[in-house]
C-alpha cells in the first residue's frame, strides 16, 4: 500500500515509519518538521515526503494514497494546557479535515492516533474497555474524543476510519521524547541519581513501547475491514498496567544506584486507570505485544548512557514544550506555532 504517514518525523512517526517499509508498504511523510532536530544518536533515515503543517494540508497531498497513518499533533498535555486553542485547531480540527480530504480523494482506510488518556478520570479497579464512558480531563484528551466523533461521522462502506488508542507511549526512539513518563524517569535517573515522582504515585498508568505501537498500526492496516471498520482499539498489555511508583521501582532497578524518591508535591491525579487491551488481539489473531516496562527501562538507561544524554538535552531538547518556547523566543516560529517564512 501507499501510505501517507503524518508526523513521519515525531517520536512515533520515526520508529513506525521503518516499520511500515519493512513490511512492504511505501511510506510518504508529511509533518510540520517542528522537533525534526529532536535526535539523540545517529540521524534517522526518513521517507520522502512532504514538510508541511497540517492544518495546510490540501487534496495534493493525499492523492494517490492507499491508506492514511495519522499520528501529527500538539502532544502531551502541558502543551495542550498551556495553548487549548491551538491544541484544539490541529489536534481536532486540522485532523478532521485531512480524514475528509483522504475520503473524497479515495483513501479507504484510515488510521488514527488516540490515546487512552480519553478515559481520564476513570478510577475503581476495573479494567477499562474501549465502550467505558469517556472522561477526558485535559485539552489533549478532550481534542482526541472530538477527532473520533468526527470521524465516525465521516465512515461509510468506501472509508474506514480505526481509532486506535495507544496507551502511554515508552521505549527509545532516535527523535526520543523525555517528557512522558518511563522515558522521563529513566533520565532523572541516570543524570541524578534519583527517580523522581511528584505526584503521590498511586495513579495507574498503562504504557507501550513505541515498537509494539508500529507493530499494531501495521498489523491494522492490512486487517480485514469487518474486523476493524470505525472500531475503537485499546493498544497495550495487560501486563503493563502499573502505578506510577511501580513504574519508578522498575526504573530504580534498571539505573544501578537510583534511589526512589516520591514527593507527592504535585498531589493527587485524576488520570488513573487500568486498562483491558483484549479487543485489538481479538481482532488480530496471533499479536501481542512484546516489551515490558522494565525491558524498556534497560533499554533507555543503555541508550542515553551509549549516546551521551546530557541534562540540558533532557530538559531542553527532548521536551516538547521547551522545544517550541525556544523556537518561539528565537523568532522561528509565530504565535500560532508555524515557521516564520
């Protein structure tokens, strides 16, 4: 297939992108090219394709596509707390416009990036499940519910929009991100000696390696449309449904020496919940996905330590929010985050 995948050049978008060509499929790229230079090791090798922000996206660009891999957005949630209007206009309505644009140029399936940060303020002890009630509590989350609303709007028998909602991502990636929450540890870690938690760490969290994420987009893009047509999917395990204080013991374990250490400066957070990741194994017979948290763990510490990780590249480089206020500071970009011509 001929796959347009938007955010080539973001954290997943970088580890997906060689997945997808190995399994045959020809990748083109577009993103906006905005952490392009987020890189920690050897450059990655990336697609061609087009560099463009998405909410300029036109009928050009998806033409001649079999398949649309949406994962472009404003992405984590201090961003989205900080800017809600610009996370709303990229992240619900430029994604909503380049789905019907895929619809009317042909394009039959399409691939969303979700999150399970929809379920929000879920609690109890449950395992959630795609039809659990949605409770966003960040502007992030909430553009996320909007996206697949529209969407579900836009399927029919030709276009098959599939929301897949990825648990909280981990894992190295060479355009790496250090402020989501196992890679985050991981570099405190090592650069400190501590893991630091500044919450209380009873939130559970369910995370997945950035791999396993390529993987499952992959094995769904090829699925059988009555296996996944304008279907929701939980992507993750089980078995990495943990809190965020078990989450520092692993990465206290894996960094020699680390010491836990768990503030609760922050207080409580409303995002908890443990999810139930059954419906996408389901639906693809024979996947499952292959790290575990403490694997990823050991797998960061080697890579920061073999590519010299140093505390400003932690706080500045590798962390979106500082990444845009300095390209905002220089006069790179405007105030609605799009480079300055």
């Amino acid at each position: 297939m001929r796959v347009l995948l938007t955010g080539h050049q973001g954290y997943l978008g970088t580890v997906m992108a060689p997945v997808l060509t190995a399994a045959g499929h020809e990748v083109v790229g577009l993103d906006a090219g905005l952490f392009a230079d987020c890189v920690l090791g050897p450059p990655p090798a990336d697609p061609s394709g087009h560099r463009v922000d998405l909410r300029d996206v036109t009928a050009d660009h998806v033409a001649g596509v079999d398949a649309v891999i949406h994962l472009a957005a404003l992405s984590n949630d201090p961003l989205g707390s900080l800017a809600p209007e610009l996370t709303y206009d990229i992240n619900h309505h430029a994604s909503v416009r380049l789905a019907r644009l895929a619809r009317d140029a042909g394009v039959r399936r399409f691939l969303y990036a979700s999150t399970c940060s929809v379920y929000g303020a879920a609690g109890g002890d449950d395992l959630v499940a795609e039809d659990a009630p949605l409770r966003p509590v960040t502007p992030y989350a909430e553009s996320k519910v909007r996206v697949e609303d529209d969407l579900h709007a836009l399927a029919d028998g030709d276009f098959s929009p599939v929301f897949m909602r990825n648990a909280t991502a981990f894992g190295y990636s060479p355009r790496l991100r250090a402020d989501i929450v196992l890679n985050n540890l991981v570099g405190h870690a090592l650069l400190s000696g501590e893991v630091l938690v500044l919450s209380d760490g009873t939130p559970w969290r369910p995370l997945v390696h950035a791999a396993d994420i390529a993987r499952a987009f992959t094995a769904a893009l090829t699925a059988p449309r009555e296996a996944v047509h304008d279907r929701a999917f939980n992507i993750g395990s089980e078995t990495n449904n943990v809190t965020v204080a078990e989450i520092a013991e692993q990465v206290a374990e894996a960094v020699s020496g680390a010491k836990v250490v768990i503030t609760g400066e922050n207080g409580a957070d409303p995002r908890s919940y443990r999810v139930d990741f059954s419906r996408f194994r389901a639906a693809i017979p024979g996947f499952d996905c292959e790290w575990t948290v403490k694997q990823g763990a050991l797998e960061l510490a080697d890579a920061y330590r073999k590519h010299g990780l140093t505390q400003e590249d932690f706080e500045r480089r590798f962390t979106r929010l500082a990444v845009l206020r300095a390209a905002s500071d220089a006069g790179a970009v405007d105030d609605t985050l799009r480079w300055r011509r």
